[in-house]
C-alpha cells in the first residue's frame, strides 16, 4: 500500500482513502501478532494463526489467508505512522510483528473484480497473486472452491465498483460465523 501521505498536485482532489484505513475508529479492532514468515499487507483478509492459540503473553496469533478454509479474523489496517518499504512503497507487517485488524465496522480495501454495493464480500483465495487483491463479490461469482464468503462483511455503497478501485466494506461481528463450502 502506498503511503497515504498526501502527495497529490496542487489543485487535484486526493483519494477519499488509502488502503487499509479505519473508516470507523470507534469500532472494534484486535491485534494479533504475525506468526508467518510471509508478511501481511494492510487491507487484505488476516486469519487465525496455528501455530497456537495464543503466544506466551497472552496474545492470539494470525497469518495472511491460503486456504478456504481457514478462519477469518477480518482485515489488516494500515497505521499511518508505519513506514512504507521503500522499495514497494507498500506497509507490510513482518513476522511476529503486532497487526491491527478490523473485526467489526468500515475499511477501505482494494476490490478484486467488479462488485457491487450491498453484496456480500468475498475473498479470493484461488490465483490472487497479490495480497491486496484479494476481495470480490457475488457479481465475480458466488462462493465455492477459491471463493469464500467473509460472513458478516458488505460492499458499502450502491451501484458497480470497478476492479481495482479504492472501497468500503463493513463487517458486524453479531452476524458472523463460519462458513463451509
């Protein structure tokens, strides 16, 4: 993800967002420590760790998602005073890093295909070669294999959003479970 500094020419509109922003700080979020040796970007899917449950210190662990059936945690968040890597200029938490998550209320996220407002989100787990890819709806397809369904999480909005635009999903821990395919 980029730096969400603002950088933008004087006279153009910066981005609403950045990748893995908070868009509803009063909400809930968690902080899990990466038990990957794969980093984790911000605004793609986190999952249960498993190494163990919970770290010496009390503290639960997670993963960036492989598998469908791996248990979703919700999203990364981008801290703005985290630095970027600057060759990529992207946030990545390393392993046994602390790394926000989301588990309940608004993130901006990048949208894999195209989705529509109001859709159910789901994850594409099957040929997303980048991290921050990874979110997609029922427009793409319905959930099955390389396709799950982040219960409890909406597109935010009305109308089409195209692949690889900036958006809101919203997610309500009340209603989320786990689902099989």
């Amino acid at each position: 993800m980029s730096n969400p500094a603002n950088t933008s020419p004087l006279g153009t509109k910066p981005a609403f967002a950045y990748p893995g922003q908070d868009m509803t700080p009063r909400r809930p979020t968690n902080t899990y420590i990466n038990e990957s040796a794969t980093s984790i970007d911000a605004a793609i899917p986190v999952v249960r760790g498993t190494a163990s449950t919970t770290t010496p210190g009390g503290v639960e662990t997670c993963k960036p998602m492989a598998a469908d059936t791996d248990d979703i945690l919700g999203v990364s968040l981008r801290i703005p005073t985290k630095d970027a890597d600057f060759t990529t200029d992207t946030v990545k938490y390393d392993r046994y890093d602390a790394v926000p998550v989301k588990v309940e209320g608004r993130v901006a996220v990048i949208a894999a295909e195209d989705v529509r407002g109001g859709d159910e989100v789901i994850v594409v787990t099957a040929g997303a070669a980048v991290q921050t890819t990874a979110f997609a709806s029922s427009k793409g397809g319905v959930a099955g294999a390389g396709r799950v369904a982040m219960t409890g999480w909406k597109w935010c909005g009305s109308g089409t959003i195209t692949a690889g635009t900036l958006a809101e999903i919203e997610g309500h821990a009340i209603t989320r479970g786990r689902t099989t395919t």
